[in-house]
C-alpha cells in the first residue's frame, strides 16, 4: 500500500509513471519521472532521490513509451481501475482519490528535450478523458529561459496547470548552502522572474539547517527582496509554501527547522511585504530529523 513516507518510482510497475500518497496534495499524485537516470542541475542538501547504484551516464527518455504509459494510467483513472489496484485498496477514504498529475521524479523534468511535447500530450489525454484532475510541474526552474521550456510553461497556464517553482534561500550564500548548484544564482533569479510572469507562481522553499546553519535574519530580508522584486517587475505569486524536512535526509548534516521557526518566517514575510498577506502557508517536517535544541535558539536569531 502506498505510504506517505516513501515515493517509490516503480509503484505502478511502469518506467515513467507512478503514484505516491502526497501530502502536498493531501491524496494520491501521479508523477511522471522525466529523469529515470536520476541525474539533476541542482544537488540539494536534503535531496531524498537514491542516486548510488544509478549509472552515471544519461538514460534518454523514451517518448513513445512515456506518452503510452501516460494514456494508460489516466485511462484507468477514468475508468477507476486504478484505485482497485492492491496499492491504493486499502488508503483512508479522505486520501483515496487521484488530486494532481505532476511532472516531478528523479531530476528537474524541465532537462528532458521531451518534456514540452509529453506536457502536450497529456493535456490532451487529461481534455479526451474529461479528467478533472490538477496539472503540476515541479521545478528548480533552471530551465525557463529556454524558449521551448517558456512556451511550455506559458502553455502550462493556459490549460490551468501551476508550476511549483523552488525557491530555498535569500542570497547566494543560501544558494550554496541549500540547492548546491552550478546554474548561476542570477540564473535561477531570471528565470523565476520569467515564470512568474507567465503564471502565477507556487513557490516552495524547503528551510533546512546545513551544518548547524540555516535562513538568519538577513537572508530572509534578502529572500523577502527578491519576492518584493518578482511583483513589483509584474510578475504574480499565489501561494508561498514554506515546509522543512519531512524524511530522513541524506546526510546527517541536513536538519530539520521546528514549525514555530516556519511561522516566525512566514508572519515577517507577511508583514514585511503586505501584498503576500494570506499567502504564505508553513507545514511541518518530522520532529525526527529537527535541528538539536533549534527551537529554543530561533525565536532570538530571528530578532
Ligand atoms: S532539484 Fe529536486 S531532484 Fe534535483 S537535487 Fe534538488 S530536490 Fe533533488
């Protein structure tokens, strides 16, 4: 049975798509692994996808099976079959329903040279089945100024879709810490400009101590900057998710941030910056993988 705990790809024994119990989504999610040999732009700190027995070379997506396996999978959804699988049996009748299909997995699904024409294929599927399913892509964004990935995306809007853009730190130093990336930060800044001024914008930021170091005072005005700076050129946010490590991270320098440090963020945010009033949501991690003694430590480093 499907486990909220862990997202395994294979779950539906198929190459590209399968589904996880989401608590994002608060159900099930379809993702579609656009990167089955789990090589990405970005290594972040808390990254839960197992890269040490992959092959270090690039596996090419198969188009003609991707787009097949997507068909089948929404066809059974359609036609119900899915939930009567021995995976999603036995789920809590609150959490077993089909919410989104998003293009998530192993990688930053943007990389593969297939994702416009697979984003365009199961829009059509999802318009043929008259499925009323959300459509999300989870993104690092380091893709956007390409204009075949800015097309898709604009195309994304169109048929309602929301891109679920990460934005994990305020400065270059944060940058660093968190996402561990080669993509220039300024890159990453366009481009996060550029997205949200196709659509609005779902940003996540995963808050996590690197090493005992974690999002201070300053790098959080430089993080409410950069949001004061994507509105102010035009561009729209709809939702900002803050939320902190929810499984055992990879490393044992990666710690979790306690929800009330979530909240003292979110209310500056708020404040700070009256236009995101209502906008920003903290989830909580696991108490299991919290920073030692943070709370009691947070609510000073914050003043
Ligand atoms: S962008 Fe996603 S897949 Fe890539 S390293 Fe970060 S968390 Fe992992």
């Amino acid at each position: 049975m499907l486990s909220a705990e862990a997202h395994p790809r294979d779950s539906l024994q198929r190459q590209y798509v399968y589904s996880v119990l989401s608590r994002r989504a608060g159900g099930i999610s379809l993702g579609v692994n656009l990167n089955p040999d789990s090589i990405c732009n970005w290594a972040c700190a808390y990254c839960q996808v197992a890269r040490e027995d992959k092959p270090k070379q690039r596996l090419e997506v198969d188009f003609e099976r991707a787009a097949a396996e997507i068909s089948e999978v929404l066809e059974s959804v359609a036609d119900g079959s899915l939930l009567k699988e021995p995976l999603h049996r036995g789920l809590p009748s609150e959490l077993r329903h089909v919410v989104d299909l998003s293009f998530s997995g192993d990688g930053e699904p943007t990389t593969c040279p297939h994702f416009p024409a697979l984003l365009e294929h199961v829009i059509a599927e999802k318009n043929r089945l008259e499925l009323r399913l959300e459509l999300v892509i989870l993104s690092n964004n380091s893709m956007a100024h390409r204009p075949s990935v800015g097309a898709a995306l604009r195309r994304l809007a169109e048929a309602g879709g929301r891109l679920h853009a990460k934005l994990d730190a305020g400065d270059e130093a944060g940058y660093l810490r968190v996402d561990r990336s080669a993509v220039p930060w300024q890159r990453t800044l366009g481009n996060l400009q550029l997205a949200s001024r196709l659509a609005p914008l779902t940003l996540q930021t995963l808050i996590c101590a690197v090493d005992g170091v974690y999002m201070g005072a300053d790098e959080l005005d430089s993080y409410i900057a950069i949001l004061k700076g994507l509105l102010d050129e035009g561009g729209q946010i709809a939702k900002i998710d803050l939320h902190s490590v929810a499984r055992r991270p990879p490393f044992d320098h990666v710690k979790g941030l306690p929800l009330s440090f979530l909240q003292s963020l979110a209310a500056r945010i708020e404040d700070v910056e009256p236009r995101l009033a209502g906008l920003v949501y903290s989830s909580p991690g696991s108490d299991t993988y919290l920073l030692p003694g943070a709370a009691a430590h947070l609510e000073q480093k914050m003043v």
